[in-house]
C-alpha cells in the first residue's frame, strides 16, 4: 500500500508522561492527509508514549509539522520530552482506518 | 479511551517476510471488535512484522482467536515464523479509527 507510516516512542521527563500524550493527542487531532494518529503508553514503559501514525505520503505528514496546532503542541510539548527515536515504516495492510 | 491495544513485532524465517505480512493479512480482515489490524515491515528490520491491533476490548482480542480464518491463518504462518513478541497498550487517542 502506498501509505506512510511511522513509530515512535518519546520519553517523558519524570512524571510527565499523561501530560505529554494528552499534548500529543489534542494538538494532532485534524491534520490534512493523517489517517491515523494513534496515541498509545505501555504499562511496562512508565515515561513512554508510543505514536504510530499513517499518512497517504511521506509530504503530508512533512507538511504537518508546520500547521498552527502542531507547532503549538511541538512547543508546549518540548520542555517535558526527555528523548525520541521513530521510523518509517512500510504498510501492507490496515483494515480499520477510515 | 477502554480500547484494548496490542502491538507485536513478528519475526519470519528467512526470506518470508512478505509472505508472513500477506497471511497475516489475509486472515484477520473481519474480526469482530477489532478497530484496527495493521501491518506492517521495517525497511531496517529484514525479517520483522509489525503488527498494531486496536480492539473494543481484551475480551473481543481472545475470542478472535477461535475464529477459523484466524486459526487458519496462525497454521498456515506458524511454519514461517522463527519467534515473536508482543505487549498490551493503553489508548491514549486514535483519531482516524473508523
């Protein structure tokens, strides 16, 4: 499928990780060209929040970076992000999104 | 959100990948209670599945189980496969889910 996807895992500073899915959940709730942002934490992971996202294209999601609410959730977010990694991913199938 | 989530990383043997995505596929397109079965590979991870469900709950993620496409599917996948993991999540947000 032509999709994109990524996933990522983004550490929280202590004690901060409700805060930061909730920051990640508001600001990233109507993006051109996202269908899916799916916003997960792991109870065996306490400073993780877990994204996996997918896109139609690689340049939607590029673009999303600069929309109004992701720039402001990036802001608001940054001072309790203690580390990120995430990747690109290839989709073969994804029964379930809209 | 009382989503039940679960995300595996699927090893297959050698040379199986794409096989092991397609069954994998195939067999769990209509389960019921399941949100969301994506699948996907890792252009870094050359034997790897990645596999990201999102069901109404736990309950509905064990009955699927019994289900005979599903326990087709695992039969037909189980020679190809040279180990898995996987781990239950909590859904902070999934906007895009249908």
């Amino acid at each position: 499928m032509a999709l994109y996807a990524r996933q990522g895992r983004i550490l929280a500073t202590t004690g901060n990780r409700d805060r930061l899915a909730e920051i990640l959940s508001a600001g990233t709730a109507a993006m051109p060209g996202c269908r899916l942002y799916l916003v997960m934490t792991d109870p065996a992971d306490a400073d993780a929040v877990l994204v996996t996202e997918v896109w139609d294209n690689e340049a939607d999601h590029a673009a999303s970076l600069a929309l109004p609410a992701v720039r402001a959730a990036i802001a608001e977010a940054r001072p309790i992000i203690a580390g990120m990694d995430g990747r690109a991913l290839s989709v073969v199938a994804a029964p379930g999104l809209a």
